[in-house]
C-alpha cells in the first residue's frame, strides 16, 4: 500500500475546480493510487526522461504524479488541464 501525497498547487487546484463531479473523480483517482501506484482501469503513461514519475488522465485534466518504490511514497505534483500539462 501507499501512501499518497498532494504538493500544495494540486491540493489549491482541487479546491478551485467549479465542477463538483469531476472534483470527486480526482479524489477517488487519488485514494486508488494508494492502493496501487499503477490502477489498470486509467489510462496512465510514463513520462520519458523522468525517473518514476507517470500521467495519469482524467478526461481534460492530467495528473502528474511521482512513486518512491523505496517508501511505498506517491507524489501528486500537479493536476492541470491538459492545455498547460505539456
């Protein structure tokens, strides 16, 4: 199992989102990847060039998150619509 952390820009993006559905589909996005850093049912792909960190897509928005494998860590670092992700 692990344990998953927001930076403070993606806990303040969560909060700013006007839309409540997909507010709550973030939020159970992230509690799966407590569960396991790579859940199947997303589409989820590696970002090249960066160790251990993925984008996980949640229709428009892109979160990008980073795994400590050593301290069963996850990172979330950002949560952007996918205009600015890239």
């Amino acid at each position: 199992m692990f344990e998953v952390f927001l930076i403070s820009r993606a806990e303040k993006v969560i909060k700013s989102l006007d839309d409540i559905k997909l507010r709550r589909r973030i939020k159970e996005v992230i509690d799966t990847l407590s569960h396991t850093y790579f859940p199947e049912r997303y589409d989820i792909k590696k970002l090249k060039g960066v160790k251990n960190t993925y984008r996980l897509r949640i229709g428009d928005y892109r979160i990008i998150y980073t795994v400590n494998f050593t301290n069963s860590q996850i990172f979330v670092s950002s949560i952007t619509p996918r205009k600015k992700a890239y």
